[in-house]
C-alpha cells in the first residue's frame, strides 16, 4: 500500500500541476487551451537540450555543445521560456477573437492550430526519438532507496518533493496575494473588475504566463523521471488534464489538485500485471464521476434558468 501510495502521489501531483494550467485559462474565458500540451512538450525538451547540451536530431542535424546548464537551472529558463510563449500563444490565438466575442469553440480550434504547429516544429527540429536525460545530469539525486520492503527512486522523491512545494506555493499564492485576488476578480466578472480598476488584459495575461511556467515545470518532471517518447506525448497528457479538470470541477484550482492527486492513485492501484488498462481506469473514472456529479467533485452546480 505505501507503494501504491508513493507511486500514485508522484504521478498525480505532476497530473495536478499540469492541470492547473488548464483550470485557471478556463476560469477566466470559459474555454479549453488546447495548445497547453504542446507547451508542456515544449519545456521538456528545452530543458533536455539546456542540460545536455544536446540539440536537434530531426531534419535538423543533431550535435553537442559544450555549454550546459544544471538541471535546476536548466528547468528554471525553460520554465521562463514556455511563460513567454504562452503570453504570446494568448497575443495570437486568443485575444484577437476575445475582442469579437467568439463563440468557445473557435477558441478551440485557434488553441489547436496553435497547438499541432509547436508539436510539428518539435518534430522537425527534434525528430520522434526517444530523449533521456543523462544520469550525470540527475546525480544529485539517489538513483534507488530501499526501506522496508519500499522501493523509491530518487527521481520519484525529486518529483513528488517539487511537485508538492509547487502545489502549496500556488494555493498560497491565489488565496494571499494581489495578484492570485485579482485573477479571482476577474474569473468571477471581468466587467466589475475592469470597472474596479483591476486591468483585465495584464491579468490574462499573467495567468497564460503562469500556464506556461507550470506546464514547462510538469513536462520537465515527467521527462526526468520517464523519458520524452515524442513529440506527441504532451498531447496524451493533455487529455489527461482535461479529465483531471472535469473530475475534480471546471475552473477549481483546488479541484484539479484534488482531481490529479485521484487520478494518479487510481492508476497506481492497477495491478502491474493489467498496467495496459491505466488509461482506461482512469476515463472510467471520469466517466462515473461525469454520471454522479457532472460539475465535478469540487464544483459549483450550475443554476437552471427558466
């Protein structure tokens, strides 16, 4: 059971981090960023290249550099990185369709569009390798802990350590400060916040920001405790957010902590002999929730208006 536990926190507390992103672009526009998977993509692979000194190997040709950076340092500028481009994925996909008040599903089909052309630019610059990060690299961690029976990767320990901190940060950081105040403002009515003076265009603009950081960070966690199949894998993950969103409630900050701490535990209880059915207990998981209580586990119901 502890390892159950162990293994289900680890992955679902990345589950939770990634899904945040999603939750708080939906609190305020009301709509899916489906290009938040590429961006999670994105930050995995910078950081391998910042801390192996190692780029291309898609049609462009691969080669080393000497120049590295540690693998904190290394997730920290990536992390940068995806906040800039999530700023600039909401300049572009977002608020130029905000200004003619869209309807949600073209919102949908911009963010997709946006999101294919960074997972092709990924596959062109990077090829469909697997990508793995060096040892030498992570030999700041133990590569295995034995205590009583519980087997624990150090790489396990790393991503459930920062995962966490990160979660506690971000709750303290939306509850206490100004700026957590006035995205909550603005999610709630954005027209009695711009009239309060809350400037409701830096605000979506930071929130995208913070996406982006939170997706690099989670992308970098799973590509150093797994490895980068591809490309396409921060697309699996994406669904992934999406089902962790709708379980513990749309928009809920604290309902996707909730939802991807379940998730992950729900996929570790699955037997290693029936490991092919992770991705289906999980969905069925959503599925039931989605009968039982369709605004999730955390959210508010809707009000029928007549």
């Amino acid at each position: 059971m502890l390892q159950i536990l162990l293994n289900g926190l680890c992955i679902g507390s990345v589950y939770a981090l990634f899904a945040i992103g999603y939750a708080l672009v939906f609190s305020l526009l009301g709509v899916i960023n489906f290009a938040h998977g590429a961006v999670f993509a994105v930050g995995a692979y910078l950081t391998w290249s910042l801390s192996s000194g190692t780029w291309g190997g898609g049609l462009w040709p691969a080669y080393t550099s000497s120049f590295h950076l540690p693998f904190w340092q290394a997730a920290l500028v990536s992390a940068l990185f995806c906040a800039l481009l999530a700023m600039g994925l909401e300049k572009v996909a977002f608020a130029p369709l905000r200004k003619r008040h869209a309807e949600a599903l073209q919102y949908l089909v911009s963010s997709l569009g946006f999101g294919i052309f960074l997972v092709n630019l990924l596959l062109l610059f990077y090829g469909a390798e697997t990508k793995n990060f060096d040892l030498d690299i992570l030999s700041f961690v133990p590569p295995l802990i034995e205590w009583n029976g519980l087997f624990v990767r150090g790489v396990q320990l790393l991503i459930l350590g920062v995962s966490l901190i990160s979660l506690l940060l971000i709750l303290a950081l939306f509850r206490f400060s100004m700026a957590g105040k006035g995205l909550r403002a603005v999610a709630e009515n954005p027209q009695a916040a711009s009239l309060l003076g809350i400037p409701v265009p830096r605000i979506m603009s930071l929130t995208f920001a913070f996406s982006g950081a939170l997706a690099s960070l989670a992308g970098t966690l799973i590509a150093a405790g797994f490895s980068i199949p591809g490309p396409h894998f921060g697309m699996l993950f994406g669904l992934k957010g999406l089902a962790v969103i709708v379980l513990g409630g749309m928009g809920e900050v604290s309902g996707a902590i909730v939802g991807g701490l379940l998730l992950g535990l729900m996929e570790a209880a699955v037997p290693a002999d029936y490991s092919g059915y992770k991705e289906a207990v999980g969905f069925a998981l959503l599925f039931g929730v989605l009968l039982l209580r369709p605004e999730g586990l955390l959210g508010r119901p809707q009000k029928e208006k007549f």
